[in-house]
DNA sequence: ATGCTGACTATGT
DNA sequence: TACATAGCCAGCA
C-alpha cells in the first residue's frame, strides 16, 4: 500500500494549525528561504517543524502559498516521499528568485535565510 | 480511546 | 563530513 497523501479537506480549518504555519509561509520574500522550525516557531509553534512540512504537504496544487520557499534546517529542499518531482520544482522556483545551491544541492542559510524582523 | 506516520531537528558518534 | 537515534505532536484510521 503506497502511503496516503494527507491534505486537508478542500478548506483547511482555518483556525487550525495549519493556518498559522500558512500565514508564516506567506511572509517569506521572494529570493529567501526559511527553515521549517521557523516557521513553526514563528507560527507560535515551537518544536512543530514536522508540522509544518505536514501542512505543506497537504497543499493542494496551485495554492497561491511560496511554499517552495521553506527548506530545512541542513539548508536542503526535502525530498518526498511521493517523489521527486515536487522537490525539482521547488528548487527550479526557488533559483529562479536567485536563491544558489552550492555542489551538494544545499543552500547557505547564512545568506539567503529570511531573517524577519519581529512581523514585518 | 490507541497506534502510526511524517516536505523536522538537535545531538552523539 | 555523514549516518543513527530520540524527541516532537497534530492528524488520521
């Protein structure tokens, strides 16, 4: 039995967790990445980073989100497990944004890591 | 209610 | 540097 894909229904519950890690998503500027703790810490989440990548693996496709730019804390786009594919894609966005992956497909966090400061 | 899973992370070797 | 392990906890069956 391939694993299921969890998404949400249609509507995520929109006072739900899930929610929050959205709302974080959508602050990150173009051309930066952030972490997936982050974001969960940011959402008010703290030690939720597994979270967040659930909430984002329940995307449904087209959503109007910048998910492609939250990678992980070893500053590599994390693969999934239904494939590949939406990790090519995420890294073809992101180095569109001109985010660069050195040789071993990582990104320096030091210099394309969002740093918000305090909401924005 | 219980058990398992995962787009994670920090730590130890 | 890389790999293994334990901890984490919201959803889902």
């Amino acid at each position: 039995m391939p694993p299921r894909v969890r998404r949400p229904a249609a509507a995520p519950d929109p006072s739900g967790s899930w929610s929050r890690i959205y709302a974080v998503v959508r602050r990150i500027p173009a051309g930066r990445v952030a972490t997936y703790g982050q974001v969960a810490a940011l959402a008010g989440l703290p030690r939720h980073a597994r979270l967040a990548g659930y909430a984002l693996a329940g995307l449904p496709d087209g959503t109007p989100l910048p998910w492609h730019r939250v990678i992980n804390a070893a500053g590599q786009v994390s693969a999934r497990r239904e494939g590949p594919g939406g990790a090519v894609l995420q890294r073809l966005r992101l180095e569109q944004e001109g985010v660069r992956f050195d040789a071993r497909g990582r990104v320096d966090l030091e210099t394309f890591g969002w740093r918000p400061r305090r909401r924005s």
